[in-house]
C-alpha cells in the first residue's frame, strides 16, 4: 500500500519537480490572460471614404516672410486649382 502513496514526504526531488511545473503552468497560464486584451480581430476591409463636392483649403505662413505663396491644388483626375485657374 506504501507503494501507491504518490504524496510521499521522502519524495523531493518529485515535490520540487511538481512543484517547478505548476509554477511555470500558473506564468504560462498568467501570461496568456494578460495578452488575451490586446488581442484584436482583424478588420474588414472598408470602401473609401468619397470627399464632400467642396473643400476650403486654407495656408498660413509667417507674416514677416517678404515672400508671396500661391497655392495649387489638385483633385484626381482633374485640372488644378489655384489663384490663377479657379
């Protein structure tokens, strides 16, 4: 009957190796709950976003530049805007 008590108290080099892998199941386990937040499901893929028909484009520079700046812009596919072509 002595044979099967797997809880012997001479038994240490077993109570350290038990005692070893719980510890390390307990951190996997730890770790593994602390990482599950930070998991995210990947995100369908969504249509572009269309711009409304108008768009103010406004620029500022220092006031004590002596320089005069002209601002062009460009929408896909069109002619560009700007002082000059408006």
């Amino acid at each position: 009957m002595e044979d099967l008590d797997y809880l012997d108290d001479e038994d240490t080099a077993g109570t350290v190796f038990r005692d070893v892998i719980l510890l390390a199941l307990i951190g996997f386990v730890a770790m593994v709950v602390m990482l599950l937040p930070h998991l995210q499901p990947p995100q369908e893929e969504q249509e572009e976003a269309k711009a409304p028909g108008n768009v103010m484009v406004e620029m500022h520079w220092p006031n004590d530049m002596p320089y005069d700046v002209d601002l062009w812009v460009k929408a896909p596919g069109e002619l560009p805007v700007g002082f000059w072509n408006q």
